[in-house]
C-alpha cells in the first residue's frame, strides 16, 4: 500500500477497532499524530519511505541488516513497539488510551500490506513465509496499480466520513441505538463514566412526545430523564407507551454526585436540600412521626430510606395542642380552697388572742383589788406565752400550688419536628 492509503487506511481502521473500547481517535490532535505516525512506522525499514527519511540512520541501518517487509511488518516488532511505546507513555506522555491507538495504527498497516501481492512474514523471524489476505493473488493489490490504490484511497477517505458517529460514540453505542429501546439505553448508561444525552420520540396515547434530555438513571424498563431543570420518568411497561425512536449519544458531564449530612434541622431546610435534586440515597431520622410524600404517595414515619428518587417532599404533620387535664386542675383548684381556709382560721385565732391580750392589759389598769390585778397578769402572761410561741402558717406551698394551676391552665404548644442524616444526590450541571 501507498503511503496515503496507509494514512487514510490507518485512520479508519484505529478508529473502528478504538471503537470497541469507546475511544475517538478524532477527539484530540495527539491521537491522530499517534494514528499518523504509528500507521507508517513499519516502514522505518525502507530508506525512501515518510518515515525512512525522517528516521534516516536508523531506517539505513535497519534495511542494512534486514530489508523491506522483514523484522518491521513483524508480530515482534508489533507487540516489542507497542511495549516500548507504552512505556514512554505511562511515564512521559501520558495520555489516556495512546497505547490502544498505537497497537492498532501499527496492525493496520500490517492488514493492509497483506492484502498486497507481497503480504508481508508476520512471524519473522520464526516463520518467514509471508502472510496475506485473500489466498488468491488475483484479488490481492498490486504496489504498482495506482488505479486500484486510487479507488482504495477513495473508500478509506468515504469511509472516514461517514463513520464520523461510529468514532464519536462509539461501537456499542451505535449497537445500542439500533435497537430503540430502554434496554439497550440502560446499557450504555452503565458502560459510560459521563452521563449519557437521549434523544428521544415517543408516544402516550395520542401524546407525542419528543426532546432531548440527560439520562439521569435507566433499567431495561424504567427511566429518569433531566430536561431543562426538570425530572422527567419514562416507563416501557406503562399502558399506552410506544417508542418510535431513541438514539444516544455522549456528553462530557461526568457523574458526581455530593453528600450532604445534616443534623436536627428543620423541615424547611430539609425539602431545600430534597428540592431539584435526584437523590440517588437517603438516610432520614424525624425526632418524632414525620410524613414524605415518595412517589406521590404519603408515608408516616420516623426512619425513612430511599435511593434514586426525586420530587420528594417532607410535609408537617398536623399537631394540636395539648389540652390542660381537666381532672387535675379541680384536683389544685380544690387543695388551694382547703389550705387558703387553714391559712385564713390560723390566722383569724392568731388576731384573736391579740386582741384578748389587749383587753387583758386594759382591765389590769382598771382593777379595784390586788386579787384581781394577780389574776390578770398571770392571764396576760400565759397569752404573752402563747403569741410569743404561735408561728403563722406559711403560703409558700399555697404560692407553689398556684403556680402549678397556671401552668397547667395553658395549652401547650408542640416543638417543631427535627431532622438528622445523610443524603446523596448527583450533579447535574
């Protein structure tokens, strides 16, 4: 083959068989420098060659001691180049997938010199018979024949054009979007790093339905899709569902998701955290019954556990205030009316003897005879004993018990619910 189709053949060949690993060779320029130079190094061994002129003592030294289509166009050479490039690779270049490109830029030149008259030894220097394909000479290429050279040039340079898709998506994407359908979505979904875009056209009922979204998450049956900041859920076993056509292709939006872990907040900041946000798990703790709406179903708990979900909504939970226990506060209500009337006959004896002690004290100074004088005092001094000794009953445990009437009057209102966990969602920028 002539330097050009090597070219244009090594392109398109690399970039099929890159294809099954989902790698573009077209997706920077390093990788078709790598395809370029790679597709044209087995003629190192030819001093006129590209590649010879560049390489002009090693190539010289090489057709020296070999010749053309020898020790190069070898499965030695192939795995020895591509162990040496992978080398230089992992520890200067580093460049991701470099090493894949070069092995098969390499093998395409080997597949198209063997599709020539020559063929080319691939087990030198073990077996120097040269392989080639097809067995028939007559339907192999001539080095001289520049009309079949220009027709195989033409090909290479239709075929690079139109599997522009099969480079950028790569093969089993392209698999995938021939069947249209969920099934083979969710499998490029789980064999892509990045996040996947659909395109997507179906039908509910009489509804067309057709746009472009982000695959959030995908099964063989269900779907979530992200389309202009909204969720949109896609079922295959729903009645009246027909897919007319999916097609897939990839973005550069890798998947990341954040951790938020959070402790007794309140219900507003909760739905914040819920709000626009696939959540792929979620571990949730209520101090008391809480309810979610998952689903568009209600759901009463304390402890709440789910993972890939959206749109799920914490709602307060109706709580009424607790109504004072009647049977208690007549129970107060009746002790205070029995120690307000203790205290009041304490008191009322007290300001009794008072004033006894002051009539005894008026009638001493009006006694007529020291008989009567004798008796008043002693009157006066065992009331002066008994006033001296009297302690008033105390109101502190009267104050205590009003105080607990009070309390007990009022209507108490419930704390608000507090939440604490964790919660994972993807970005999806």
């Amino acid at each position: 083959m002539t330097t050009p189709n090597h070219l244009a053949g090594g392109l398109v060949f690399t970039g099929i068989c890159a294809s099954l690993w989902n790698v573009n060779v077209f997706q920077a320029p390093a990788y078709l420098v790598i395809t370029a130079v790679a597709s044209l190094l087995p003629d190192i061994d030819h001093t006129r060659s590209i590649i010879g002129k560049l390489c002009y003592p090693i190539a010289r030294m090489i057709a020296k001691k070999y010749s053309h289509r020898t020790i190069t166009h070898s499965l030695l050479f192939l795995l020895a180049s591509t162990l040496a490039f992978h080398l230089a690779n992992r520890y200067f270049i580093h460049l991701p997938s470099a090493t894949l490109i070069f092995f098969f830029s390499v093998l395409s030149h080997f597949i198209l010199d063997m599709v020539t008259i020559q063929g080319i030894p691939f087990f030198y220097p073990f077996i120097k018979n040269p392989c080639v394909i097809p067995a028939k000479p007559e339907y192999r290429f001539k080095a001289t024949d520049i009309k079949a050279e220009g027709i195989a040039f033409f090909v290479f340079t239709l075929m690079l054009f139109t599997f522009q898709d099969l480079f950028a998506n790569g093969f089993w994407m392209q698999l995938n979007n021939a069947f249209s359908d969920l099934k083979h979505v969710a499998a490029e979904f789980r064999n892509n790093q990045n996040f996947i875009q659909l395109e997507y056209d179906y039908s509910h009922f009489q509804e067309r339905n057709q746009g472009t979204a982000i695959v959030v998450t995908a099964s063989d049956k269900n779907a979530v899709l992200y389309q202009d900041g909204t969720f949109i859920s896609l079922a295959t076993d729903v009645d009246g569902i027909t897919i007319h056509d999916f097609k897939v292709s990839k973005t550069q939006i890798p998947k990341e998701t954040q951790i938020v872990n959070f402790e007794n907040i309140k219900i507003d900041s909760l739905n914040s955290i819920l709000n626009g946000h696939f959540i792929t798990n979620a571990v949730i703790f209520a101090s008391e019954n809480a309810t979610a709406i998952i689903d568009g179903k209600p759901s009463a708990n304390t402890y709440f556990s789910f993972q890939n979900q959206y749109g799920i909504i914490f709602q307060e939970t109706d709580k009424q205030a607790t109504r004072p226990n009647q049977l208690e506060i007549l129970r107060l209500q009746r002790e205070i009316e029995i120690e307000e009337n203790q205290i009041q006959q304490e008191n009322k004896k007290y300001e009794n003897m008072k004033t006894e002690l002051q009539n005894l004290q008026q009638n001493l100074k009006n006694a007529k005879n020291p008989y009567q004088e004798d008796h008043l005092r002693n009157q006066i001094i065992n009331l002066a004993k008994q006033l001296d000794s009297y302690r008033p009953k105390s109101n502190t445990q009267l104050l205590k018990q009003k105080e607990k009437l009070a309390q007990l009057s009022k209507p108490t209102v419930p704390n608000p619910t507090h939440y604490t966990g964790q919660i994972t969602f993807l970005i999806i920028q």
